[in-house]
C-alpha cells in the first residue's frame, strides 16, 4: 500500500493530483491518500480528509512507500517507522505555503537514507516508481539515528531544576 | 510543578513529544489543535484549541481567549512549546502568571527562526533553535541539539 500525507495545515492540490495521476496507471496497487483541506478529490484512490492518530499510525507504519510534503511530522514519524519517503516541497510561488522553509528542509533532509525529493509531479511519478519496484529488506533508512539528542533534553532538565 | 506542554498539530507536536522525557517528575498537561491528539498522552490531561493562523485575525483572537482560559484555570509553572501561534499564545499569556517559559523553534525552519519564533523571543526564559548556524547574538537563540 502506499500512503499519502500533506499534513494538517494546509491544502497541496498538484502533489494530491500528481498521486492520482500514478494510481490511475496502477490499478492493481493500493494507495491511500489524507487530503486534509486539498480541494480536489482523488478519483483512483481511496482518501480521507483527516485521520486520528493512531489510524495515521497504523497506515504510515504499513505502508510500503510514503508520499507526502516535506513537513517535519511526516518526516520523523516515516523514518520512525523505516518507510521509504517520497516527499515534494511546497512552493510559495505557487501558494502552497507561507514561505519556501519546506525548500530548505528538503535540501536538508535529503541526506537521509530512505527520503527522496521530487520537485515536480514528472519526478515524483518516475521516483514512486522506482521506490515501489525496489524489495523492503534490511535497514534501509535512518531510523535509528534519529534519537532525540540528550544534550538537549539536559539543557531542558537544567532549566527546570533552577525553576523550581 | 505542573509543566504544560503546548503546539499545533502536526510536525509541531511531533516534536515537542520527544522532549517529554525532561519532565520525569513533573505533572504534565497538553494542549493542541487537533481534538483527537487526547489519543497520544492517555495518562494526562489534555486540552483542545481551536486552530488559528495569522491570517484570520478573528480566530487568531479566540485562540488566544481559549489559551488564556486555559492558563488561567491550570497555572503551570512551566509552559513549553514548539510553535505555531498557539506555542506563542501560551508563553505570552505564561509569563502573565508567572510561569518559567521554553521556546524551542521547529527544525524546519533551517535557514531562520520562525515568524511565531521571532515574536517569541521576548516572552521565552529559555529560547532554543535546533540549528546551530541559527544560535547567536543574532537572534539569540541558544542551541543544545535538536529532536532528531
């Protein structure tokens, strides 16, 4: 199955229609698709607007590829996971977002195993393709470096033994 | 001590659950955007807002009622928070009743502190970027690691 995101935010009509576009060329593959507030609705695919919290998990932990924007929770939590992600930046200047930060992330991100960015709906149809063919084994992804850093949590623990 | 625990749904509050762990002896309470995120924390209490963005500025105001109320009737002593308008709502209205305020600004913003961040500065005790590049006198920002 592969899993469509585009976060809670915000509507990212050209990745929902893009997706669609694969699905209608592979019937025989599932894809489930949270559209959030995205006008158009997914014609070769199932989709909802919203799901809760553990039925996003039970998905995103399913699924064989994750296709989403480059948001910071469909990152962690794909990752968490050890899914392939397949992640589009949003573009101001296309109205997908506030500003270009999801740019930046992506240039940021793409380091890690198991993130590929596309940039257009051509890439991310050649790119679903290729992750799809690839066989699930082994420990593809970063997953578990992906710890919170404890320098972090002791600067925080610091800060609440001198409040109180 | 009674620390709330407080951002938007999504990759806000993705992040802000992994700092969970800083509050070993702490009562915890949290707040969000999302209704359904009482599903996260079963064990304690958590409360919803509405979502705002700056874009409605009429919302942005209910939001900040509901933030209010919820400060007033809790009274944390430590408010915590990775954004958005909500995170900056709570540190605001904190300081008001005294709470000991954290700041930490989402890793997505990699090249400069969010906007909710920036108008945050004033109203964190403890102000934190996860880059270090964006640590500084600048914005005075401190880093000490990110969440990943």
């Amino acid at each position: 199955m592969i899993f469509l995101t585009v976060g809670t935010q915000l509507p990212f009509e050209r990745l929902v229609r893009a997706v669609d576009m694969w699905a209608s060329r592979h019937p025989d593959i599932e894809v489930f698709a949270q559209i959030g507030d995205t006008k158009y609705e997914p014609k070769n695919m199932k989709w909802v607007r919203l799901l809760d919290p553990k039925c996003y998990n039970d998905l995103l932990s399913q699924a064989a590829v994750v296709v989403g924007h480059v948001g910071m929770g469909t990152i962690i939590t794909g990752v968490e996971y050890g899914v392939p992600l397949v992640l589009m930046p949003r573009q101001v200047a296309l109205g997908e977002h506030r500003n270009d930060h999801q740019i930046a992330s992506a240039k940021q991100f793409a380091k890690l195993s198991g993130v590929s960015i596309v940039n257009n709906s051509e890439q991310l149809e050649l790119e679903m393709d290729r992750v799809f063919s690839l066989p699930k084994c082994g420990d593809e992804t970063d997953a578990r470096k992906l710890s919170v850093s404890q320098t972090l949590i002791e600067r925080i623990e610091r800060f609440v033994a001198q409040s109180s | 001590m009674k620390v709330l625990l407080v951002s938007s749904s999504g990759g806000h509050w993705v992040q802000l659950m992994r700092l969970k762990s800083a509050f070993k002896d702490a009562e915890l309470i949290f707040a969000s955007t999302d209704r359904s995120y009482a599903q996260h924390n079963q064990e304690h209490e958590f409360f919803h807002v509405a979502d705002a963005s700056r874009s409605n500025k009429f919302k942005l105001l209910l939001q900040g009622l509901a933030v209010f109320r919820l400060v007033f009737n809790e009274r944390p002593d430590i408010v915590i928070t990775t954004g958005a308008s909500i995170g900056l709502w709570a540190l605001v209205i904190g300081k008001w009743f005294d709470a000991r305020t954290i700041w930490i600004d989402s890793i997505a913003n990699s090249e400069e502190m969010s906007l909710s961040g920036k108008k945050a500065a004033r109203y964190a005790d403890l102000y934190l970027t996860q880059w270090e590049h964006l640590s500084g006198a600048d914005t005075g920002a401190e880093y000490a690691g990110a969440v990943i």
